[in-house]
C-alpha cells in the first residue's frame, strides 16, 4: 500500500458584479474590439466595496468542503494563494480559518503572484506526505481590482476578481493504482521584476501600490516557461501529453493559452479556457476553471488534469493529478 493525496472536492466564488469591456470604454481609451481580439477577454468579475480576498476565499472554500461532503471540523490544513491579502498580516488563511469555523490545524499564505495555486497545491502535498495532515483546503484567491490603476488601459482591462479552492484527502491505495496527486514542477527567476510587479509594499513604500506590467514581454516568457514546464513535468512523470485528459492553465490571456497548445501540440479542445468571462484573476484562475470544468461535467473522475500556470516573479509551474 501507498499514500496518495486526492482532490475530493472543488468550489469556487466569483463576486456578483460584472465589470464588460463596454463598461471599460467608458473608463480609459479602450474599446471591446481591442480587448476581445488580444486577450479574448469580453467581461471579469468586481468585488464590492468592503468585499475582502477572504470573503471570496470563505464562500469557495464552503463550497469545496460541499462537493466533498466535509465541514470545517474535519479539515486541519489551509493553503491560501494569493497577492492581495486582506492585511498585510495576518495570513489570509488564517482568517478564512475563523471565517469558516475551523478551530484546529495550521493555516497560512503562499505568494507566487499568478502562479500561486500552483505553488500552493505543491506545498499542501508535501506536507500532507510528510508532516501528517489529513485533509486540506487550498485556495487561490484575489482581488486583484484594488492594486489596478484603473487609469492605465495596459493593465486595468486584464483582471478580475475571484476565488477557487480544492479538498484534498490523504488515502492509503494499492501501489499500482496511480491516483490524485503525481507530480509538480516549480520555477522562478527573480531577474525580470521590472516587467511585472507592484510598485508599493509596506516595506519599501508604506503603501499598497499599483500593479505594472510590460505586457509583451511577459507575453513572450511565458509562451517559453510554461511550455518548458509542462514538458518537464510530463518527462519526469513519464507520461505522454496525449495521455493528459484536460489542461487547466492559468488563464491570462487566450493568445498564451493558444501559444503554448500550438508549441506543445496540443489539441485546443482539452484545454479549459473561462479567461473569456473572468479575465486574469491571478492565484484565483486555475481553482476558478478546474472547479468550473467539473462542475459541468467535462472534467470526470479518473480524468488526467495538468494544471499550469506563470506570473510575477517570474514564478512558473504545473502540476499533475488523476481526479
Ligand atoms: O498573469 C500574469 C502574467 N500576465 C500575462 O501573462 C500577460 C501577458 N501579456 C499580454 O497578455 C499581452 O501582452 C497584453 C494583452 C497585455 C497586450 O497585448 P499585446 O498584443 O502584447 O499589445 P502591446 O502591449 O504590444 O500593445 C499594442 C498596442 C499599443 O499601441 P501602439 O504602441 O502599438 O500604438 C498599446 O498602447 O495596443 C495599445 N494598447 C491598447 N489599445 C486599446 C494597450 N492596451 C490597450 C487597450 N486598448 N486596453
């Protein structure tokens, strides 16, 4: 026998308001043309006033421990990605913890900007492997629509907000049986900052800042990173990219999603794309579309999913799981 960790569960929460490419034609010199034809963007999700990460974070996480058939009680680890706590400290896990009603285990952040689910899911499996937890939440969460300038049409029309979250279980199974989590490939490479990266913080500016981005460039590493990830992922685990029933990338930009199929050769039909309707919303989009994909029934169990993802940092990855 082996232990494997399973996800068991997903849910996912996106605010009520729904911010259009029309609406943003009204803000800056934008126009819906524009934005559909580079991003595939056409609307993103806007937390309310007084909407906090964590808010977004609970309501998902809820509905993860639902489809999984689980409370609050019997959870004892929370992963929580995300750029955009609700207070510099404490973690923001910590208060989805006490959101929820969950009074024992650990809860704490992860930062890896866009790539942050992917890193945290990597993080919740080896500490469920190696340091006893049992079941876990983990999150991506944003609300990446309070660090926009909302005057720079650069940036301002990429984003959303939003939260996804998956239940982990750890099980004892035959060793044959290749179930739940397989393997995961991280990255980083600190020496692009300036091409995406807020430019405030509580130690460098005592502010929160405002999101920068040099979009093109971004465009053109991540092309490259996630499709090196995703080849190395597949290479260690010994696994042909036929055999992946379903990519679930991170969904900046419907032009990258496209790139890195045709790079990989992958056909377009098994990757999940919801960028059309909720725009980047950084940690949140990879928990956002695998919860999304089986929810409606695309995404089955026994089903081989590569999640992936690149973002600020550079921080990159990809993990592989059978559901
Ligand atoms: O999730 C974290 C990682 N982030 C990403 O992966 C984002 C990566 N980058 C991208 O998705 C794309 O680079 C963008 C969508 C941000 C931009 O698309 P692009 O095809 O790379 O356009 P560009 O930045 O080269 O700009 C082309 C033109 C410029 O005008 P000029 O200089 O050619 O006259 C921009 O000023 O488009 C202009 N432009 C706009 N026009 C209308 C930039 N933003 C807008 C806008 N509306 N919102």
């Amino acid at each position: 026998m082996k232990t494997v960790i399973r996800v068991t569960g997903v849910g996912r929460y996106l605010p009520e308001r729904i911010l259009t490419n029309d609406d943003l034609s009204r803000m800056v010199d934008t126009n819906d043309e524009w934005i559909h034809a580079r991003t595939g963007i056409r609307s993103r999700h806007i937390a309310a006033d007084g909407e906090t990460t964590s808010d977004l974070a609970k309501i998902a996480a809820e509905n993860a421990l639902k489809s999984a058939g689980l409370t609050s009680d019997d959870i004892d680890l929370i992963v929580l990605a995300t750029a955009t706590p609700d207070l510099t400290f404490p973690a923001t896990a910590t208060m989805v913890q006490e959101k929820i009603g969950m009074r024992q285990g650990a809860a704490f952040d992860v930062g890896a900007v866009c790539s942050g689910f992917v890193f945290a899911l990597a993080t919740a499996d080896g500490l469920m492997r190696n340091s006893g937890f049992k079941k876990a939440l983990v999150i991506g969460a944003e609300t990446f629509s309070r660090i926009l300038d909302w005057s720079d049409r650069t940036t301002c029309v990429l984003f959303g907000d939003g939260a996804g979250a998956i239940v982990l279980e750890a099980d004892q199974v035959d060793d044959d049986v290749q179930i739940g989590l397989l393997g995961h490939h991280l990255r980083t490479d600190g020496a692009h900052k300036e091409l995406l990266y807020v430019d405030g913080g509580p130690s460098a500016t005592q502010t929160v800042g405002h999101l920068r981005m040099v979009g093109n460039q971004v465009f053109k590493h991540a092309v490259v990173n996630i499709s090196g990830a995703v080849k190395s992922l597949l290479e260690n685990a010994q696994v042909d990219h036929d055999s992946v029933d379903w990519f679930v990338p991170h969904q900046a930009n419907q032009r990258i999603l496209d790139g890195v199929a045709k790079r990989l050769s992958v056909d377009s039909a098994k990757i999940v794309s919801t960028v059309g309707k909720h725009g980047n919303t950084s940690a949140a989009s990879v928990p956002l579309a695998l919860s999304e994909a089986i929810d409606d029934g695309r995404i089955k169990q026994g089903h081989l999913i590569l999640t992936e993802a690149m973002g600020g940092g550079f921080a990159w990855g990809a993990n592989l799981f059978r559901l």
